[in-house]
C-alpha cells in the first residue's frame, strides 16, 4: 500500500495507488506521478498538485487532528516515534482521524497530556487501554481525572523536569489556565525542536523562553477581542477567556510569536480556534502580517475542529 496525503485539496486518505489510477482510469482521467525526493506529485488532467508521501523513519510531522473547544488532539511524529498530545475526541474519533493521515491507533507509542479538561482528555483511557500505549501526566492533573479508568502504562512527570522517552526529549513547562497544573511541551530529538503551547491565560516570560529556536510551533489562537466582545457568550464567560487563566487572544499570541520567532521556524500552527469569536482567515492574515514584520516567512497551518489539518512534514535534518 502507498500512502498519499493530498495537501492542497484537503482530502486525507491513505489509497492503493493501483485503486487510484484504475478509478481514474474509468473516469476517463489520466495520472502520473514523478519523484522529487521527499514529495511526489499527481497530474490530473494537467493539473499539478503536491501529495504528500510518507517515507523513512526520521521526517518531522505534525498534525492537528482536532482542535477547538470540543476536542483537542495533536499527532507529533519525530524520529521514528508517533505521539499524541491530548486525546479529547472518543477513542473511535480519535482513531478515525488517525486514518485519514493513513495511521491506525496501534502506530501510536504513547499520550502526553496538558490538563484535565475533557476536551483534552475524553479518548485517553480508552486509546491507552486499547493498544496498551503509555501515558504521561503530570500527577496533580492525574489526580484530577477520577473517570480516566486503569493505566497499565502510567508515567508521572513534573512540571520544569526534562524526561526522556524513546530518543526524544520532552520538557514539560507551566502555563496558565484554570486546570490543577497546566502544561505545554518541547520536544526535542536530533531533528530539531518543537513546541506546543495552547490554553494559555497569558503569555509568561518562561513559555517565551521554552518557544524559542523551534523548528515547528503549536501556538493558541483562541478569539478575536473584538468577536468575542461582540459576541453572544454571557459576560462571565466572556471574563473567563479573557482572563489571565483563560485563553489566549490572537494579538497575545502574535506578541508571543514575536519573541520566539526565527529563521529556523519552518511551520506555524494555529490551535484551539474559537468557532464563534474566531475566524481561520482572520487568523491567519493577523499571523501572516505579524511574521512578515519579523522578516519570517513559515508555512501557517490552521487547525479545524471537524477534520484533521494538514500536515506539515519535513526532510530529516541532513548533517555533514
């Protein structure tokens, strides 16, 4: 089987490419593909378009497959290892999204979790159970999820105190937001850094400190301030976002972005957008303009809490 992602129609599937050609075949249609190192591309009726073909054991890939107030879920893939960060759909979603990125639950080696709230956190046990993946959690938050259900593979970690798992190595730092003990991650490996950073109250001088010289970042971009003050949401909950425990603004974020952004970042993800009081295209021209007053210029993915996004994947780091 080949795998095939096809970024720019949006359509995730993992396809035979002998199905694929005999179906176009039938429709009158014709294909050819051509190899061009890490991507391949299709010619549809003179039309070419760039797929995305998974190969080897040390690309870079991430994946938004959720994200919004109703579940969150991140597919970080480094250097042979498949993680998730947070599983807040129901494990059945969970493993459907995986599909579309040609990945089933049984390729995952573990969770990492940043807080107890549901929409972070519905799929877990049943994910972990299901194919006996370890779990990591902070043990405050742990203690926060009496329905989690029995972890086999359970690890506790502390905020601030690097862990190693697999050849990566994860630091896990706090943020602010109104969970027991909420986190966000780095992830280092020989291929660079990542980070992750969403549920944000306010942007600290440690979650800048953590952000900087990643090759990938997971930024919240919760609302628009003027959305949201326009907005139907009661006023207490209006509060709540705003707040320094609730979620960060996309002009916070910008400032954020400001003080982390560098040459080597190569792909911006824009996470936990508010389908009322946000909108993607808002967004991203708010991020686009802050990069391009940075002199920057990183591919923008913006996640969509009905489909998984598009994944950003890289080359392995080439050392001489």
């Amino acid at each position: 089987m080949k795998q095939i992602f096809f970024k720019d129609f949006e359509l995730f599937s993992t396809i035979h490419k002998f199905s694929l050609q005999e179906y176009l075949k039938s429709s009158s249609l014709q294909i050819s593909f051509h190899e061009n190192h890490s991507l391949q591309h299709v010619v549809i009726l003179g039309i070419r378009a760039p797929l995305q073909v998974m190969k080897g054991n040390n690309r870079v890939r991430v994946c938004l497959l959720a994200s919004g107030s109703r579940g969150n879920s991140t597919l970080i893939e480094v250097d042979g290892c498949r993680l998730l960060i947070d599983a807040g759909l129901s494990g059945v979603e969970t493993e459907r999204r995986l599909s579309t990125v040609g990945l089933a639950g049984e390729d995952l080696h573990g969770i990492l979790v940043t807080h107890e709230h549901h929409d972070h956190v519905g799929g877990i046990g049943p994910l972990a159970r299901r194919h006996n993946l370890p779990v990591f959690i902070d043990r405050q938050t742990h203690t926060a999820l009496p329905k989690l259900g029995k972890v086999a593979d359970l690890h506790h970690f502390s905020s601030g105190e690097t862990f190693s798992f697999q050849n990566l190595s994860i630091s896990p730092f706090s943020t602010t937001h109104d969970a027991v003990n909420p986190v966000g991650f780095t992830i280092e490996s020989s291929e660079g850094k990542i980070g992750f950073a969403t549920d944000l109250g306010i942007p600290t001088r440690l979650v800048a400190e953590q952000l900087k010289n990643c090759r990938v970042l997971v930024l919240e971009a919760n609302h628009d301030e003027q959305m949201l003050q326009n907005g139907s949401y009661p006023w207490s909950l209006k509060q709540r976002i705003r707040s320094r425990h609730g979620h960060l603004s996309n002009h916070e974020s910008c400032l954020l972005l400001k003080e982390t952004c560098w040459s080597g970042l190569e792909a911006l993800f824009l996470a936990h957008l508010s389908e009322e009081n946000n909108c993607p295209d808002l967004a991203g021209e708010t991020f686009r303009q802050t990069l391009t007053d940075c002199g920057h210029n990183p591919e923008i993915i913006i996640g969509r809490q009905r489909c998984a996004s598009v994944c950003f994947v890289a080359s392995p780091v080439m050392v001489s």
